[in-house]
C-alpha cells in the first residue's frame, strides 16, 4: 500500500510539473508548438554552425540544404522571444551570415 502511494505522489508530481511548464510558456507569450519547433531548431543551429565553420565551398546542393535548414530555424526563433536564445546569438549570427553569403553567390551565378 505504502509503495503504491509514493507512486500515485510521483506521478502527480511529474504532471504538475509538466502542467507548470506549459503554463510558464504560455505565460511568456509563446505557443507549446513553437517553443517545441524552437528546442529542435536549437540543435539543428549547432549542427549548422559547425558546418559553417567546416566548408567554406560548398556544392550546389550542399548550398541548398544549408539554405533551407537554415531558413527553417530563422524561422523557428524568430516565433519566440529573443531573451530565450540570447546565449546562442553568435551561432545564429554566424549561420547568417553564412546564409548570406551563399545567397549573394548563388544570386551573382543566375545572373
């Protein structure tokens, strides 16, 4: 009876606390989905970061999944406040600035 008690008490806890996170992101101002799609573009940030940081010629269709990753994920954190990613600013400074560039050339390479 004892053990079957603690385990009721343990999973109530575990639902408050997932109940008091949603409630603080929505109290922030965000949705769960978009706080959910920022938690995902957040490691795809790293991923693109490093790959910045790596290749500095990339192939034509390299260039276009860097592109499309990289405009999902400015997608992602422009759908959450900007004090949420504050530590991560120079990566994504450093992922634009990458997209930048790719887009300059492949724009000069079409005209």
């Amino acid at each position: 009876m004892t053990i079957l008690t603690i385990i009721y008490v343990l999973i109530f806890i575990i639902f408050a606390l997932i109940l008091y996170s949603v409630l603080q992101i929505k109290l922030f101002g965000m949705k769960v989905k978009d706080f959910w799609t920022f938690i995902e573009a957040n490691q795809m940030l790293d991923k693109l970061y490093k790959f910045a940081k790596q290749y500095e010629n990339m192939s034509p269709q390299e260039q276009i999944i860097y592109l499309t990753e990289a405009e999902k994920i400015f997608k992602a954190f422009d759908n959450v406040p900007d004090a949420l990613w504050e530590e991560e600013y120079d990566k994504y400074k450093e992922v634009l600035s990458k997209y930048k560039d790719i887009k300059m050339i492949r724009w000069a390479e079409n005209k």
